[in-house]
C-alpha cells in the first residue's frame, strides 16, 4: 500500500489506517476473535496505522490492539490512542470529558499498559475540557513527548481556535476529526487551519456509520445494543429524507464498478494528501473491500458530481445526540440547505 504523510510532521503511513471502535463496542454483536484476526491481515496487507482510545470498550479495545502486537513486529506500525472522555464504569454511559493535566498522564500510563508498549507514538486529546484551557492540555501531552512517553500529539474534534492555541504549546501533529460526503463541516474552516499549521487530517466515520454503504437500516431495525438507535441520522424520519440521496450515491458508484464503501473512501483521498482516512471494521471480508478500493482509481467528474449530490447542509439529521454535540465539533457559522 501507498504512503501519506501526516502533514509536515515526518510521520510516514499507509494511505488507509484502520479504526479498532467497533470492535469491541457500540455497534451491537462482536466477535472478538474476529476482530484480532482482521487487525493482523490489515497488518500483514500493508496497512501501518492502528487508531484505538481508551472508552473503545472501557479499555478492552486497547488490549485487543496490544495482544495483535505481541504477534507482529511493532517497527513499522504507527499506533494512535485517545484520552478525554469519561464514560461511567459501571454503564458505560458518556459523563463528561477531562482534559485537565493529571487526567492525561494517568490515562497515559493506563494505555500504556494496555498496548504493552513502552512508547505510544500518536496520543489524542479525545474532545477539548471546556473547563481546561487548551494550552494546559497540550502543554502536558507536550510533557509526554519530552518523556519518551509518546511520539506525537493529536487533537479530536477541536475547532480552528482551539488547534492555534494548542499548535503553539507544542505542535500538533495531526487532527481527527468526522469527515465524510454526509459531514462536510471541517470545509468551512478547520481544514484550512490544519493545512496553514501542516497537520495532518485524519477522518473517521468516512462511511457516516454505515449510512453510505446502503446496508444499514434505520434505528428500529438495528440491535437495541446499537448506539446508533440513538442518533439523529438513523431516525426513521431522516432517514427517509436521505434514503434518495444514498440511492444516488450507489448508483454512482455501480456504474464505476466499485462498492458505496469503495466511492466514499475514493472521495475522501481525492480531498487531499493529508487526508489519511481510518474506516472502521471488525470483519476480514470488509477489510478486503477496502483494501481494494486503492486499486480502483474513480474519474474526477465523478468527484465533482457527488460534491453536488452531498453539498454542505443538505443532510436531515445531526451526526450525534444532542448532548453529545455539546463536545463534538460544529463550525460557527452553519451554511444553509441548498433549496
């Protein structure tokens, strides 16, 4: 597999990473032994980068990337882990997020221990402590990479001002953030702050949770173990709204020869040489579609037609909760639904 790099850090990966989320969480049934399989034949494909957090699972899914790595060399991968949100340890509910200095470090040391590594060399501050400047946040993860405790430091849903403030305590490598044709915000401004600062972008839920590939109903068909049944994008009511959109999108992508997952990831790497996508998948036959989607090159107008089809606030539906939008990135100023 080809190689990006993450902005002007010097950090060097595969084209395509991979997120672990819904391997141990989330999205109803699991098959954990599965999932290990899946993340040693990514290995074993090419794929170099490995995106966890410590609430994937309540650690579970850091455990599950650390015995993958006791049976592969740990050179040439790239491992990225989260810390800053708060789920309860009895429900598993989200409570908060906690960016305050003794938080990371402890939550360093905890992952730490559950990869079975010496050194993390990606470390995300998973959502901004609105109750903890940004500076005190990055100045400690900026302490962690003095240690030899961490490689690089990463930020996760954060907006322009929050990565200047938080570029010039110590420079951020790279931003994760939700990017996809159903979520366009980061265009506004975020992308344009990242390429001025030379970060590294990196999407997750390029698939929008299932939504583009066709293949996941709407919330009163899915497992009542799926956080999706939550979410505003999987209400029976938008999701009727945006069932003729998804129907156009795969007949985009049928006339190409390439699946709805293989289009939507294409769409992305078009975006730019920065962008460094980590689709998510629990399964060895989903990753072999993806895998294969760098080998089939889409033609530009095809580009241009889905910017058409999925312009910026033309999708029914928020992408989380309410309350979990409170944490999560909304640009300022909200461009309105094309008539």
């Amino acid at each position: 597999m080809q190689s990006r790099y993450l902005g002007r850090s010097g950090f060097s990966v595969s084209t395509l990473g991979l997120g672990l989320m819904g391997m141990s969480d989330f999205y109803g049934s699991r098959d954990r032994d599965e999932a290990l399989r899946t993340i040693l034949l990514a290995m074993d494909s090419g794929i170099t980068f490995f995106d966890t957090a410590d609430v994937y699972g309540m650690g579970e899914n850091e455990k599950l990337l650390g015995e993958a790595l006791r049976e592969r060399k740990r050179d040439s991968l790239l491992l990225a882990t989260k810390c800053g949100i708060v789920r309860d340890p009895n429900t598993g509910k989200f409570i908060g997020v906690n960016g305050k200095p003794d938080y990371i470090r402890k939550s360093c040391e905890a992952s730490l221990k559950r990869l079975g590594t010496d050194i993390i060399d990606l470390f995300y501050l998973h959502r901004v402590d609105p109750e903890t400047p940004i500076e005190d946040s990055a100045g400690t993860l900026g302490e962690l990479v003095r240690e030899g405790k961490i490689r690089a430091i990463g930020l996760s849903e954060a907006s322009p001002t929050d990565i200047r403030k938080a570029h010039k305590v110590h420079p951020v490598t790279a931003l994760q953030s939700e990017y996809s044709l159903f979520t366009r915000d980061v265009e506004i401004e975020v992308l344009g702050t990242t390429r001025e600062l030379g970060i590294g972008f990196v999407p997750f839920s390029p698939f929008s949770r299932g939504i583009l590939t066709g293949k996941v109903p709407d919330a009163a068909s899915l497992d009542p173990s799926d956080v999706r049944k939550e979410y505003p994008r999987f209400q029976p009511e938008n999701y009727a709204l945006n069932a003729e959109r998804i129907s156009q999108f795969k007949e985009i992508a049928d006339r190409n020869g390439i699946t709805p997952v293989q289009l939507a990831l294409s769409w992305l790497l078009a975006q730019g040489p920065d962008i460094v996508p980590i689709p998510g998948t629990s399964k060895r036959t989903h990753l072999a579609e993806i895998l294969d989607t760098v080998n089939h090159p889409v033609p530009f107008i095809e580009f241009v037609r889905l910017g058409e089809l999925f312009q910026k606030g033309s999708v029914k539906g928020e992408r989380y909760p309410e309350d979990r939008m409170k944490t999560a990135y909304r640009p300022a100023v909200q461009e309105s639904t094309p008539h």
